[in-house]
C-alpha cells in the first residue's frame, strides 16, 4: 500500500529520533556507569615529594625574582602583553587543601562566606533561595538547548560550601589532601593572615606558573601534566588525564620550580583587583585593604579579583585558559566549586 505523499518521510524521521534517543539513552547510562566506576578508582592522595629538611619555610617554593612579559594573546582580558618587574617571593607549593583549611577553621572558628546568608541590600535582585547560604556549583548536563548557556551546568546550590563541595549529601571526608573550594577572596585573606602569609599578585602568580621565565610558550596546546577537561566540553569528558573532576594535589608533574598544579585543578585567586584588559594594570591591594575579618557576618566587599591558572573544566572547544597568562574575573563574594588558591610569602630567599 502506497502512503500518502510525505507520510513516509515523516515515519522515516520518527524512526531516526526513536533510534537516537534509545542510543543517547544507553549512552548516558553507559557514561553514568563508568563515571561511578572512574571515581571509585581515582585515588584520594598523591605522595608529595620531601622537601630539603633544611628547608627555611616547609611547605613553600622559592620564586626568584625577574622581569615577566605578562599576559598571552588568545582571549581580549590577556592583552595587551605588558613587561612587569617581579622582586623574588615565596608560594605554596600547592593549592591549599582542605586539611589545611580545616586546620585553619578548628583554630579560629571562621566561618565563609558561603555558609552565611547573602545580603539582601547588596544583592536586592536575587531570588529568595539564592540568599541562602551556597554557592555555584558545577553539574555535567545530559542535554544541551540553544547556545549553551553556562546556567545549564553551573547551579546555586544551598547548603554548598568547602565542606559539603556538591552540596547537601556531599562531603569532604577522606578528601583531605584535595584543594579546598567553595572560596572567596574574604576567605583566602583570612586564611593568609592565620597562617602569617598574603595573597600573591596576578604578576607574581604568572611568573611562578611560568617557572620564572619571562615569555609565555609559543603554542597553546592543552597540557598533558594538569588536571583538564578532555573531550566535549561540557557533556563528555574521556578522562585520559585520570581525573573525571578535581584531583588531589601533587597528582601530575611540578614545574620547573617545584610548585604543583599551577595550571588546572582548581582557578585560583589572586589579590588584584579585575581589570577587562591589561592597558590599564590596577595596583594589587594591601594586605589591610582587604576585605575585614572584623566586619559583621555576610558583609564582603563587592567587587571581583583576577583568577589565574584555569581547572579541570577548561576544554579546547570551550576554554582554553590552561594557561599562565589566562586570566578571568571572579566576584568577592561568591563561592564556586572550581576554585581555590595558594599563599604567598614576601621574605629573603634561601
């Protein structure tokens, strides 16, 4: 029997999406499958290599000082490429991890910003439970609509924060040596200051990244020894670098001055204030311009400070910022899962 005129094409294209959403279908739960697999088998820690037991300040690398051509020319915030004096200095070797935090917390009772109510007169356009305590949190979307707005995988989650990383039901138990995240500027300075160091500059956080060497490389390929996204971001990650999401520190290879995961895992912050091009540099603020740990409880300094360094979401086709003179800006006052930072200390070398 002959069907009538276009009825044919229409079945034929029915039976296209049926048998595409059945593929997508048994896909997602192939790809849910082997995620759970993946994460069980990722390890919790990775061995940090001994410092010289003579070292002057455990757990920090010396950066010795030079003239750094700052910034890169892929995306328009790097540019223009600007030569800055760096005077030698002092940085973790690693991104601080929530043992360290918690440390930290046990000794002085803080509480962050994300486990406190938002303030309603700073942030008046905020729907009701995007006041609650939280933060932003990344979610890998089955489906993608439109052009991919960034709100189909980021999401404020109440009751987000450094210990509860995904939210309610998440923790940090056993992930002691991860970096910490869910972090803000107020946060790291009070950090800083309990451990008697600061915050480095976007110049000073470059120059390290880069192992003391003034120009950035020549090529932008995605880095084999940091922990970034391989595959279509953000729905198919193959996970050839090991990690489906953050890592523990110290998992891939240093850089030439010994300092880990400078590039990936975690963007980390900076002290200098945000400026949309380097035309113009902003004077980084002091340590006492900072936002107060005096201040009442919810009350931060609205305003956004350089990141540097990129994280494990960072994918060719989306965001190639695995690198040092990458830079984006991040509000003071809201909490993400991607992020974290490492402290600097100002102080004579070995």
């Amino acid at each position: 029997m002959r069907l009538p005129r276009g009825l044919g094409t229409k079945r034929r294209w029915l039976g296209l999406l049926m048998v595409s959403i059945l593929a997508s279908a048994a896909w997602l739960l192939w790809s849910e499958k082997h995620s759970e697999r993946h994460l069980r088998q990722e390890p919790l820690s990775c061995k940090l290599p001994p410092l010289p037991g003579n070292a002057p300040l455990p757990g920090m690398v010396w950066v010795p000082g030079g003239s750094l051509a700052l910034g890169d020319t892929v995306y328009a915030e790097e540019s223009p490429v600007r030569q800055v004096p760096v005077a030698g200095f002092w940085l973790d070797r690693t991104e601080v991890t929530n043992d360290e935090f918690a440390a930290f917390v046990q000794a002085s009772a803080y509480v962050t910003v994300a486990e406190r109510a938002v303030d309603a007169a700073k942030h008046p356009e905020l729907p009701p439970v995007m006041r609650l305590p939280g933060a932003v949190v990344f979610v890998s979307p089955t489906d993608l609509s439109g052009r991919g707005s960034p709100t189909q995988w980021w999401r404020y989650v109440a009751g987000a924060d450094w210990r509860h990383p995904g939210g309610p039901g998440t923790s940090i138990a056993g992930r002691g040596a991860f970096p910490v995240v869910n972090v803000t500027i107020e946060d790291a300075w009070a950090y800083a200051r309990w451990k008697g160091t600061t915050l480095p500059t976007e110049a000073q956080w470059e120059w390290a990244a880069r192992g003391a060497k003034n120009q950035a490389l020549p090529d932008h390929e995605q880095p084999t020894q940091a922990n970034t996204w391989q595959g279509l971001f953000p729905v198919a990650n193959s996970v050839k670098d090991g990690f489906l999401g953050l890592a523990p520190v110290a998992c891939f290879a240093p850089n030439a001055l010994g300092l880990f995961d400078m590039i990936g895992n975690v963007w980390e912050l900076t002290r200098d204030v945000y400026t949309p091009s380097h035309a113009a540099l902003a004077p980084a603020p002091l340590e006492d311009q900072a936002p107060s740990a005096a201040r009442p409880s919810g009350v931060v300094s609205v305003g956004q400070r350089v990141i540097k360094g990129g994280s494990f979401l960072c994918a060719p086709n989306y965001c190639m910022r695995y690198r040092a003179g990458a830079r984006q800006a991040q509000d003071d006052d809201l909490a993400v899962s991607h992020l974290g930072f490492r402290t600097a200390l100002v102080a004579p070398g070995p």
